[in-house]
C-alpha cells in the first residue's frame, strides 16, 4: 500500500469516527479527542487532515449530499421526461437522507445555527445545485415556461422542508423505503398535474 493509499484510508477512518460520533452525541458534544478516541489515533493525527471540528462536518456534509455529482446527475436528466427528472432529482436525494437519516439529523441544525458553516454550506452546495437546476429548466423544451430562477429555489425548497420536517419529528414523513415511494409519488403529481381538478 503507498503513502497516499495509506493516508486517504486514515482519512476515510476519521470521517467515519466523526460520523458516529456525531449522531452519539450531536455536533455540539462532540469533541476532536472523542472523534480521535473512536478512529483510534492520536488526537493530534486528526489536524493532519482536517483543520477544526467544522472542517469534518462539511467533509462529512459534502460526502452525504454528493455535491460533486449533482451537475452530473442534472445533465443525465435532461434526456429524460419530466416524470423521471423528478424521479431522480428527488428520488436520490430521498434515497440519501434515509440512509444516513441518524447523520443528517445531527449535522443539518449546527450548519443552520452557525453563520460561518451555513455560508460555506451554501456556497458549496446549494449555490452550485441552483445553478444546475435554472440551467437544466431553461434547456427544456417539455414544460411550460417558467421563471428558472425562482422554480430551482422551490424544488431545492421542497426537498428541503420535508428534510426539516423529518427532523422535527413529523411521524407521517420518517425515512423509509414505502414513506419516500408514497412522496416521490405525490411530488411528481404535485408538478406533473398540479392540484386543480379538470
């Protein structure tokens, strides 16, 4: 194994300890010597590979939101009709929440209560998923005419709320395979046929 298989393993282990660290005892509670204490290094080790405690958490953000996939996945739904773009927009991102539901819930209120993670945030990841997404409605051809610019912020917003509702506790939206099946499905009637009955 060379030194840079060695060293991205170690950091892989890190962020892994800081994963069930954080869900323990939330962002808050947690500190670098629990996090090393877990990943089994020196406490030191750990500022080899990460500045502070809020560099972990948005490595640990960036990795659960994917964000370096989303301009991919973007471009591969413009091929698609309407029904699957909606699909895949929300499906992935129901999908991820689920499987790291514990995780997320740790992590989404610290970033939206400390002003320096909530800016880093948004410039990494929502600013970027933005643009892809007035990018991608401005290249359709299958839907109505809409302002790019605001329907981006309203799908990003939908996704977003039901996340923030999940983390409030609202019993009828809990992560689960059926749950998210029944509210992609009410998502793509919401946008496909709106609410007025003909």
């Amino acid at each position: 194994m060379t030194r840079q298989e060695r060293a991205a393993q170690r950091r892989e282990a890190i962020l892994e300890a800081a994963a069930h660290t954080f869900t323990q005892k939330g962002y808050s509670g947690a500190s670098i010597k629990d996090i090393a204490e877990a990943a089994e290094v020196a406490d030191g080790t750990i500022y080899n590979y990460f500045t502070n405690k809020e560099a972990l958490l948005l490595a640990l953000f960036d990795r659960l939101v994917a964000a370096d996939q989303v301009g991919d996945r973007l471009t591969a739904a413009l091929d698609t009709d309407v029904d699957t773009f909606i699909a895949g927009y929300f499906g992935a991102h129901l999908a991820r929440v689920r499987e790291n539901y514990d995780l997320f819930r740790a992590v989404i209120p610290e970033i939206l209560a400390t002003p320096d993670l909530r800016d880093r945030y948004y410039q990494g990841f929502v600013a970027p998923l933005l643009r892809a997404a007035e990018d991608h409605l401005h290249k359709r051809s299958d839907v109505h005419p809409v302002d790019g610019e605001q329907m981006a912020r309203v799908l990003y917003a939908l996704f977003f709320g039901l996340l923030s509702l999940r983390i409030l506790g609202d019993e009828a939206i809990q992560p689960g395979e059926e749950t998210d099946a029944r509210l992609l499905a009410t998502i793509q009637q919401l946008f496909t046929q709106g609410l007025a009955a003909d």
